[in-house]
C-alpha cells in the first residue's frame, strides 16, 4: 500500500470532531506513540523475554493512523511529509549535520 493511499484510507475511518482535528490528532499522536514507548519499557524491564513482534507493529500502525490524519490537519500528505523529511536529513548529511541537536542545522 502506499502512503497517500493509506492517508485516505485512513480518512474513511476518522470519526472525531473535526473542529477540533488539529488536537486530536496531535493528542493522539503523543498517546499512540507512548503506548509504543511503553511496550518498549516493558521489554526493557523484563530484560527481552516480553517482546511481542505484532503488538509493536500495531500500536506502529495506530501511530502511523493518527500521522496520517495529523497530515490531513495541516494539508498535506504522508508522501510529501516523507519526501521533505528525506530530502531534510540528505541536507544534512551532505552538510555532515545529522549529529548534534536544532531544527536549523
């Protein structure tokens, strides 16, 4: 599947507030991807024995859910957030900045 694919996809199963879409989906976005932190902590606690493969690729897939519909918020699509965040990181590794800390490097 590809990623604007996916994207409206998405769409046809967003039922929240639309006035409020921007919150949500950020909302979401955080919560989601804490729940992933989480499982991560849990692995780390039990020393490795607790991974569980498909619970990590679905809380991967809830993050990827609220990405898409954040994408939606701004006006925008998975596929061109990806190509800016490639050609970004390819600046800055041409730059040899992909180290150190600043959204302006």
């Amino acid at each position: 599947m590809e990623m604007n694919e996916y994207q409206d996809a998405a769409q046809e199963t967003a039922i929240y507030p639309k006035s409020h879409g921007l919150e949500y989906t950020a909302l979401g976005l955080a919560g989601e991807a804490g729940e992933y932190a989480n499982k991560v902590s849990k692995v780390l606690r039990d020393g490795g024995g607790a991974f569980d493969r498909s619970a990590f690729i679905d809380e991967l897939g809830d993050v990827l859910w609220f990405l898409a519909l954040a994408a939606v918020e701004v006006d925008t699509t998975l596929d061109w957030v990806a190509r800016r965040n490639i050609n970004k990181l390819a600046d800055r590794k041409d730059r040899d900045k992909l180290g150190g800390s600043g959204d302006e490097r």
